[in-house]
C-alpha cells in the first residue's frame, strides 16, 4: 500500500532475519515523496531524531554535496550520530581519513562509473 501510495520503491526479501522489507533509494523520491510524509507524520520516539538527521544528509546528497569533500564530511559526521548504540564497521576517524584533499569523490551511478 505504500509502494502504490508513494509510487517508488521495492519490496524485497531479508533472508537475514527472515523478514520483508520495503526500500526507497532514489533520492529524489526520498526527498520529495518520503521524507515529506515523516516531517508531517513525525515519529513519536526517539527515531524521530535519526529521522531528522537523515534528512539532513538525504538533502545534502539531493544538492549534489556528496560529490565534494566539505559536503561529504557533514554527511560523516551526521550519520555517526545516528543509532548511537548500533554496531559500527567504520569509525568516523578512518572514514575522514580516506577523504583526502584535492581528491574529486568517485560514485557508481548505474553501471557506468560517473566522477
């Protein structure tokens, strides 16, 4: 019903804790269609902060700022204070160290690499 609602995203299944799962990625759909309903809904528990944080970066990427170092830094840190209690693979520190400057950012988008 919200696939139908929104008009994005996908159903799909998580054989890791046996559950389905609906995903949006397309972050135009998230900005305009998802993240909407979220701040006209908010969420009544402490989620609601990581909600907020999330669209902050979902904003950042909507503005293209994942592409260059200073943008990609806020969206680090930002997401670092998200889920303060999740287990982590990355530290932040190893994370901004990997962002040297002068380095353009290099994303796959599609099946072509896109600089």
């Amino acid at each position: 019903m919200i696939q139908n609602k929104w008009g994005c995203g996908f159903i799909r299944p998580d054989r890791s804790d046996n559950t389905i799962k609906f995903e949006v990625r397309e972050i135009r759909a998230l900005v305009e269609k998802v993240l909407p309903h979220f701040e006209a809904y908010p969420l009544a528990s402490s989620k609601q902060a990581d909600v907020e944080r999330f669209t902050r970066i979902c904003q950042l990427v909507h503005q293209r700022r994942h592409l260059d170092r200073e943008g990609m830094v806020k969206i680090v840190r930002i997401a670092m204070e998200m889920n303060p209690s999740g287990k982590r693979k990355y530290r932040e520190s190893d994370i901004l160290k990997s962002l040297f400057p002068g380095e353009r950012i290099v994303y796959a988008a599609g099946n072509r690499g896109i600089t």
